[in-house]
C-alpha cells in the first residue's frame, strides 16, 4: 500500500541506506591526523575516500584557527559525537568564509555528493521531499564539515520516524539585559521543576549564550505533543519566578533583563546546535555537556572552547550518554 500523504502533522520519511559501501569498511586508524602543510588532501576513513580542501582558510583568524583545525577538532571528537546523530536528518548551516563570515541554510544534500552519503526523504505538508544528508560515521563527519558547517544541526526524531522525538528540551537564551549568571539560575530553577516531576534532565552549554537542558523521553507522543507539553511548563516556570524568567515568545513584548524558556524550539523541522558542536562565536566556543554540580560551582561559555575540549572529553567521556540509553527514559505520556 502507498504511504498516506504528508500533513502537519504526520511525514513520511524513507532512509535510503548505501549498503555495498559498508560492507567494505575497514578499521579505523587510531586516530587520523591532518597535515598542517597542505591546502588539499584526500583520506581514507573506514574504506572510504574523502576530500578535504581549503585546510589553510582562516575560519577564526584572530585565534589562528584554520578550517583544518576544526576538521582535525571533529576528528577527534567523532567517537563521542557520532551516536548523537546517527539516523537523524541534518540541516547544513554553511560558513564557507569561516566564523566571522556569511553564512546560509541549505537541507538538501548536494550534488555531486559521494554514493556513500546516506540520506533522509522527508515529505512536508505541501508534498516537498526533501533529501537531508545524515551523519552515519567520521567519512559523512568530515564531508559536512569540509562544506564549511561549524556547528551541527540535526533532527530531534530519527529517520524512521520524524514525527515522534527522543527527547524533550529547553533552550535557556537571555534576553538583552540578562547576565548569564541568571542563565545559570533559570537552569537550576528548571531542574528542580523538572525533577519534581521524576524527569531526569542533562545540561549543556549551547557554546553561543545559554544553557539547553535534555529531558530523555520514550519515543511515542509526536513532536507537536512535546511542544505542547514544554509550552506548558515554560510558562508555569516563568509564572514561578516572573522576574527571571519569560517564556514570551513574541519579541517585542518581552520583557528585559530576563531568560527566554524557548519551548518554540521543540516544534517540528526546528533544529539547535548539537552537543559537542563548536560555534561561529569568536572564541570558537564549544557545546559543551556539563555537570550540574558544576552548574551551581558557576561556570562561563568561554571555559569550553576548540582548544581546551578534548582534555576534558577524554577525561569525563560522554556526559550525555543517557541521552543514547534505551533505559531511564521518562513516559511523557503521564503528562499529556
């Protein structure tokens, strides 16, 4: 039987594998490391030929970070990185001229792409299909970012379901006016209303100007639920404490000097950077998982940057691995 036509609030979405090449993978080395002296290289990574060019271009020039540092950074941090994206669609946010410059959208994998670039159709309400490359392993990694992505942007719901998310989330964004000393109460406020309600939840910094905060959910109730559901809880949190927070979406009503809950980003299609991501910031900060306990010690965005990350992600390892587990997710159903 042919698939039921897309509407708002159901899309199909078909993963379309490249099995001959994976049956052809090879080990990985160790660790792959970039040469420093060359404009242009091709490696090999699990039986697979990539591309990389333009390794001397500037992308943070003050810092002296070129596009080969953030390919080599993303190198080393795939093993943590990767099962936080596999099967989901991604939308590319391209900076061809680094950090500082323009950047543009694009959803579309592009052509010529390799055969290996496995991809998500998603069919939207109007009928569009739109084929989203996904990031299965470091060879896809690495042709992502080789297109100029910095920072990540994937899907909140797998491939095999885009419609019903694996996790609920905040976005805590100060309002002009709002030190982010207050990002870190609203965070612990959020916490200690999350947990009133037995959510487990884990904190990042979003390596930009906030804190997001992950609740692992069980997939069933779809991505318009969930919304509903953070609608909801922002808005009681910010009636909890008025002159912190605001869950005000409309920009012009909102009042300053407070923290933004932004639920609006749980709705479908949206997408925030992904943990581990470096972002076009001008120290080339990075999203990075942290402790609550060291939430409340305080923390700043700037203590988790390209150059200082990966001491602490061999020392910690993944932070947010309950993020992957099968278990400890929370039913959300119980409050829908």
């Amino acid at each position: 039987m042919p698939a039921k036509p897309a509407t708002r609030d159901y899309h199909p979405a078909r993963v379309e594998r490249a099995e001959a090449t994976r049956a052809t993978k090879k080990k990985a080395p160790k660790r792959l490391i970039l040469p420093k002296d060359k404009v242009g290289v091709e490696v090999e990574v699990e039986g697979r030929s990539v591309k990389l060019t333009n390794l001397g271009k500037p992308f943070w020039p003050k810092l002296g970070i070129t596009k080969r540092d953030l390919l080599q950074y993303y190198t080393d941090v795939a093993p943590l990185l990767l099962p936080h994206l596999t099967d989901r669609a991604m939308v590319m946010k391209r900076y061809p001229n680094g950090a500082s410059g323009e950047f543009f959208f694009m959803k579309r994998a592009p052509s010529p792409r390799p055969e290996w670039i496995e991809l998500c159709h998603i069919e939207h309400s109007s009928g569009n299909v739109i084929d989203f490359p996904m990031i299965q392993d470091l060879a896809s990694l690495l042709w992502v970012v080789n297109l100029g992505c910095i920072d990540l942007n994937q899907w909140y719901a797998r491939c095999d379901d885009v419609d019903r998310p694996d996790y609920l989330h905040f976005d805590l964004d100060p309002v002009p006016g709002a030190s982010f000393e207050k990002v870190i109460e609203t965070a612990l406020l959020l916490r200690r209303a999350l947990e009133s309600l037995k959510m487990p939840c884990y904190a990042k910094t979003t390596g930009s100007k906030g804190i997001h905060v992950y609740v692992p959910i069980e997939r069933g109730p779809t991505q318009k639920q969930v919304w509903s559901f953070a609608k909801e809880f922002s808005h009681a949190l910010a009636a909890q404490a008025p002159q912190l927070v605001t869950a005000v979406y409309t920009v012009s009503k909102r009042p300053k000097g407070r923290v933004l809950v932004d639920y609006n980003q749980n709705a479908w299609g949206r997408t925030l950077a992904s943990i581990y991501s470096v972002r076009p910031r001008p120290k080339a900060t990075v999203s990075t998982p942290i402790k609550w306990s060291e939430v409340e010690r305080g923390i700043t965005i700037e203590d988790f940057r390209i150059d200082n990350v990966l001491a602490r992600f061999r020392r910690l390892g993944d932070l947010w691995q309950p993020l992957l587990a099968k278990s400890g997710r929370f039913k959300l159903e119980v409050y829908l």
